[in-house]
C-alpha cells in the first residue's frame, strides 16, 4: 500500500469512525445486550451475577397469558392505526388537494394540531372526556333520559380499547394526512383533470389515480404506523389509568415496562422484560415484512 493509499484510508476512517462508533454504543450495543440479558437470569439485587438459563424466559413468554392478552391488544392498536388513521388522513388530503372545502389551510391546521399537543395532555383529555362523569356520559345520559346511566367502557375489558382507538385516530390522523398531501402536491394536476374531462367522477379519480400514484407513500405510512403501534406507551398510559390497574387495556411497552421496573415478586424481571422488549422487535419486523410483501403485490410495477 503506498502512501497515497494509506492517506485515503486515513481519511476513510477519519470520516467514518465517528459515526461508526456513536452507532455503536448508542444503537448496536443496547440491541446485543437487551438480547443478552433475556437469555440469563440477571438480578441487580443478587449481585448482578449472569447465568445463562437459555429460552426459559421465552418459554414463559409463550405461556404468559398477560403477554397474549397485551399481544391482542396491541394487534387492535395497529388495526386502527392502518385501517384508521391511514385511510381517513388520505381521504381529508384529497380533499383538502381538490379544495373540496372552503378554508383550506384552517382545516389542515385544525387536523394536524394535535401533532403539537403533549401525548399526556391528550391522555388526560380523552381519559376525562370518557369518564363516568364526563361528557360522554352526559350525552349518553341525555340520549337514554336515565340521569344514573354509568358510562364506564374505561373500565372494561371489552370496550376500553373504544376510546383509545377514538384518541388514537383524532391524534395522529393529521399526520398522515400532511404526508399524504405533501405527496399529492407534487402529482401533475393536468392529469386529474384529464381523467374528468373524460367522465371520471372524484371517486373513481381517488381510487383509479390517486391511489395508486401514492401506492410508494402509502406503504411508508404503513410501516410507520406499525412501528409507532408497537412502541406506543404514553397516550395509553395517560388515558387508561384505571384500566391498566385491572391490565384491560395492557399492550407490550407498558406490559414490558411494569414487568421490568414495577414487578417486584418476579427475581428477574430486567431479564424476563428484556424478552418481551426482544419479542416486540420481532413482532415489528413480522408486520412490516408483511406489509412490504402486500405492497410488492400490489405494486403493478413488480408483476
């Protein structure tokens, strides 16, 4: 190697290292050791002494019924996540796009406001507004004529995920929607508006066109909202107080959060939390996968 060489790759790491080492210790090293750690039976009060014990978190995991019960939920969060949130910001971009409305720029504030609101001061909100004092309980009182009707889907297993599916729409609609219509700006508006000259109607324009000139955008805001599903804690936390003490509305952040820092009976509970923290990558990466899959499929380029 000459001397031009070996300044070349001077320079290559010079450039490089940096970056490679903040990678390193920031986001490599806490995935190896999370990894790590769920296969031993760590316990800082032990004297944080290793033991490898092999899959027997996992195995645990597996017949865990709190864990299924946080799976499911959690499934009901990505739900509305993609069939919700995606489907109704695209539809108020399009229309918003085709000023199908007066005030343009008010309606796309008003939507996207939330997006700078506290996630905890939303919870608060939609935990008060879904009491059984509170205003949806007043409607629900002045629509049956029983001042004593009780409006508690907070408190149960079978409707608390209601009202989060309800904050959760009115929450991060507005993003999706100033993606989306990000996106529709940049489309040619002659060709819209030749597909009408030649008698298509909006619907068939939104669904014929649109669509599948946002195919790429759509499954982007797919993935994303599978990955914020998976990681959400806040909004949950915040809004269903009384619900997480009966673990109804338990998804697999907060499950793994009062595993890991709450649960206080379990000896090894930073491991036995460091599997379900592993388990949820796994069911992210699962997801997604999946979705890229759909979207190759349904890509007319990739037939």
């Amino acid at each position: 190697m000459n001397r031009r060489d070996r300044q070349r790759v001077g320079i290559f790491l010079g450039m490089v290292a940096p970056g490679l080492v903040i990678y390193l210790f920031i986001v490599a090293y806490p995935i190896f050791y999370s990894v790590a750690l769920s296969f031993s039976d760590f316990n800082p009060n032990a004297g944080g002494a290793w033991n490898l014990i092999g899959f027997t978190h996992y195995q645990t995991m597996i017949q865990d019924p709190y864990f299924w019960h946080s799976l499911k939920n959690n499934m009901i969060v990505v739900g509305v996540s993609v069939f919700g949130q995606i489907p109704l910001g695209l539809l108020l971009a399009y229309i918003l796009y085709r000023k199908m409305v007066k005030g343009v720029n008010f309606f796309q504030s008003m939507v996207f406001l939330p997006q700078f609101l506290s996630t905890i001061v939303i919870g608060l909100l939609w935990r008060r507004m879904f009491s059984a004092d509170g205003p949806v309980a007043t409607l629900m009182q002045w629509f049956t004529g029983d001042p004593r009707a009780q409006f508690d889907l907070m408190l149960q297993a079978d409707t608390v995920m209601y009202p989060i599916g309800f904050a959760l729409i009115w929450m991060y609609t507005g993003f999706y929607m100033v993606i989306f219509l990000a996106n529709m700006q940049k489309i040619d508006g002659e060709m819209l508006e030749a597909a009408m000259i030649d008698g298509a109607n909006e619907v068939q324009v939104f669904f014929r066109l649109m669509v599948p000139l946002l195919a790429g955008t759509i499954l982007v805001s797919t993935i994303l909202a599978i990955a914020g599903s998976l990681k959400g804690f806040d909004l949950i936390f915040a809004i269903t107080t009384q619900g997480l003490q009966r673990n109804n509305a338990m998804v697999l952040p907060i499950y793994m959060y009062q595993t890991a820092f709450q649960d206080f009976t379990n000896p090894m509970r930073f491991a036995y939390g460091s599997a379900i923290s592993n388990a949820i990558v796994v069911v992210s990466f699962v997801l997604i996968g999946i979705s890229n899959w759909v979207g190759k499929k349904l890509d007319p380029e990739e037939v």
